[in-house]
C-alpha cells in the first residue's frame, strides 16, 4: 500500500502517517524501486491503535510504552497494567479540575 492507501485504511491523514513516522511509533515502511513508502497490512493495525490511544487522550510516549510492551508479550502485564492506572488517575484529576 501506498502511503495515501494506508491512511485511508487507518483513519489518519497523510501527515498524521508521517508525524508518527518521525516520531518512532510507526516502523518505517520498506521502499519501492522507485523509492515510494510501501505500507503493510500491520502499519494499518499499528496506526488505528495509535489513533484509538491517542483518542483517549494518551501522551506520545504512554502509547511508545505500549507499542514496547506489545512487542515483547511474554513479559507480565504488569507494567501495563502500572501505565494505564497512572494515565487514568491523572486522567481523572484533571477531570476533577476542570469540574470544581
């Protein structure tokens, strides 16, 4: 797939692919012949879970940390479990603020 084609499979924008590109979340897709960015079925899967973290309003590197834990399954699930406990809680406190 071409970038344009995977962005459309995601939900990204073009810029969105490449922002998350730069920023190390989505690994570098090979390369034509022709030098284009070809684009696999798991760069869809990495970017609509980036999106969906991010919707619930996951700092960049809360959702590095993920892609990290994903890549090395058979460790625990603790540290995970440790990550997104932190993220609600200060989710939370924020949500507190804004309602006081």
């Amino acid at each position: 797939m071409r970038i344009g084609e995977v962005a459309q499979a995601s939900g990204a924008s073009v810029t969105t692919v490449r922002f998350y590109e730069r920023e190390g979340l989505l690994s570098e897709p090979m390369r034509s012949d022709g030098n284009y960015r070809v684009y696999e079925r798991h760069h869809v899967s990495s970017l609509r879970f980036i999106l969906h973290c991010r919707s619930l309003g996951m700092t960049l590197d809360e959702v590095r940390s993920l892609l990290k834990f994903m890549e090395t399954p058979d460790q625990g699930c603790q540290l995970v479990n440790k990550l997104l406990d932190e993220h609600i809680a200060q989710a939370g406190q924020l949500h507190h603020r804004i309602s006081s």
